[in-house]
C-alpha cells in the first residue's frame, strides 16, 4: 500500500493472481517460516474501528468502521476487510501483508473497492521493533517526492492504534492524516454477503477444493511436465465485488503456498486477478490479468516479461459444475497469434 498519490497510501495493510512462469513452473526450493511470520498475530479476529483523518482541504473527520483479519500462508501473510462508514459514502477495502522471511520485513498492500482496476501501487516495507512496527514507501505528491509511514503502536490483547503519515523532507518531519482507533469486538460475527451482478461470476469457488497441478517446467533446453496435488480455500470479500483463495500447492521441490485476489470493476464488467507466490513474498502483483466470462467460461488477459522479453499472458476457467472446474494459463511470445499452455489446474469440490 504505498502510493503514487495520498489516496493509495491511505490505511493499513493489503492479494492475488497472475502465475508468472519464472516464479511457478520453475518451482524454487521451498523456504522455511520465520520468527517474525507471527508480528501481526494481535489483529486476528473482529474488530470495532474509530477513524481520525484529515481530508484534502485540510478538515479532520470522524467516522467508525469495522475490520476483520486473519492469518495467511501459515502465518506467513495476513488479510483484512475494512468497512468504513466515510462521511461522503460507506465502502470497502481489503489490506494484504506478506513476510518475506529472508529480510524480516513485511509488505503491505491495499485494495480500495472504489478503484477495483487500479494498478496496485508498490507497497510500504518495514517490521516491528521494541512493540513499535513501522512500514515506509515512497511516493509522489503533486509531482513532489514524499515519505509515507504506516506505523502500529499501544498494542494490547484488546486495543491498538495505526497511525498513517507523510513527510516532504526526506523523513525529517512527519504530518500525520489518518489514526485509528481499535477496539476489539467480541459480539459481531464475520460479514458474508451474496454478490451482485458480474461480481458473482467466482461464486462456484467458494469453498474447499482439491487441486491437481500439472505445469510446465522450462531449465535451459529441457523442457517437461510436472504434476502436484494440493488444496486451495476461496472466500468472499467487499460484499462479494472481490474474493481470495489461499492455495497449498506439495510441488516435487517442496510445499509452498500461495494467494489469489481478484476484484470486480462494474462499470468496465471486468475483472482484475492477482498472484502472491509464497516463496517470493515480496515480488511484483502488477501486471494484472483482467477479463470476463462469457457463455459460462472465463477469460483474462495481461503482459508479463521473462528474460526481459515482452509476453502475452492468459488466464482461461472451464468446465465449471458445482462439484469441479479447470482452469489454465498459456503464454503468447507473438503478441497473441499463437498460445502455449504451461499450467493446468484440475478442482474437485473437497468433501
């Protein structure tokens, strides 16, 4: 959740899908978890909201909300649903948090439902210190450069402040424009509600499934075909404009995990997926495949690079029933003219 303007950078923590074959068919070795995987264990759960920010023209606003986080990727990630009661109109958000267990940093990221197609901005990077956790990003403010900081403190079983601020000085100074107020909430149970519209086109994934894998694996000349099995979880979001599944994927180098987001545009009626591979924490979402279905399959495009070459990126579901579906990625090296299929997914609904 970093920013190229202030309305990127604003809250706390933010997932996921576009396979990058250099990530996925290549299938680095899997890595082992961290000692800070569980920094962010203090959300888990319901909770009331007070929001304190400071709008453009300069005015401060009271407005609640509430949240509900939980943990991802054994602990390895966290997300959240935000519903905030903003006085010019209610609306959503889901914040991702990925642990890169190599450097002990955690990103962050941000998904607003108001711009369910934007481009996700890079993310604010950072980890807790002494109770304090602080995350910075860089970004640009009317062509000026700017420092934003995430920062958590006060933290106890029951309450925590975040506190969100920019600086135009390199850091020197800092101008808060956004504190909440946390307040756990031991009576509200998780919000679930039915989409609408082309936002419900991803309903026949919600639940538990099986998944076989069967990917294309490229090392220097020799090319072959791997298969895994493994599981994957899907589960609503905003009202059922967005949805992510985590995916437990027991490759021949090693289990790993991974995420799946994927946010619904009404007025474009398309969607926008991303991917956030586990074993890479903190690796590009952006490009986003985007696309539709149409007679009951779906199809999504997006560009990609491999070996700094330009690649053309599909994203094809299939034989969808209530019980099971496919799904496939291909690759175009000719902009599109021809298509070689490197991933297949098979879903069986678990029982």
């Amino acid at each position: 959740m970093v920013m190229k303007s202030l309305r990127s950078f604003f809250l706390a923590g933010f997932v996921a899908a576009t396979i990058n074959l250099n990530a996925a068919a290549q299938v680095p070795e899997a890595t082992s978890g961290s000692t800070r995987a569980h920094d962010f264990d203090f959300l888990v759960g319901e909770w009331r909201v007070h929001h304190h920010r400071l709008k453009p023209d300069g005015e401060w606003v009271d407005f609640e909300g509430t949240c509900s986080n939980r943990t991802l990727m054994d602990g390895e990630a966290s997300m959240e649903e935000h519903a905030l009661n903003a006085p010019n109109g209610a609306y959503r958000a889901v914040a991702l948090r990925a642990n890169d267990s190599k450097t002990g940093q955690w990103a962050i990221w941000w998904l607003d439902e108001r711009y369910p197609s934007r481009p996700l901005d890079p993310p604010a990077k950072g980890r807790f210190e002494n109770g304090i956790g602080s995350f910075y990003a860089d970004y640009k403010q009317d062509g000026k450069p700017m420092r934003g900081r995430l920062q958590w403190s006060n933290i106890t079983p029951k309450s925590a402040r975040f506190e969100q601020a920019s600086s135009s000085d390199g850091g020197k100074t800092w101008a808060p424009n956004w504190i909440m107020s946390w307040e756990r909430d031991t009576s509200r149970q998780p919000q679930v509600a039915p989409a609408a519209g082309g936002a419900s086109d991803f309903d026949f994934l919600r639940g538990e499934w099986r998944v076989h894998h069967r990917y294309l694996r490229v090392q220097g000349n020799n090319r072959e075909w791997v298969e895994a099995d493994g599981t994957a979880s899907n589960r609503a979001l905003m009202l059922g404009r967005a949805n992510m599944e985590e995916y437990t994927i027991n490759a021949p180098s090693g289990t790993y995990r991974a995420l799946a987001l994927r946010s619904y545009d009404p007025k474009a009626s398309q969607w926008s997926i991303w991917w956030l591979d586990g074993r890479t924490p903190h690796g590009g979402l952006d490009p986003s495949v985007q696309g539709r279905f149409e007679t009951g399959s779906g199809t999504f495009y997006g560009d990609t690079t491999i070996s700094g070459k330009p690649v053309r990126q599909r994203f094809s579901w299939s034989q969808i029933t209530q019980t099971s579906a496919r799904w496939e990625q291909a690759y175009s090296f000719d902009a599109g003219k021809t298509w070689e299929t490197n991933w297949i997914m098979t879903f069986t609904r678990a029982k």
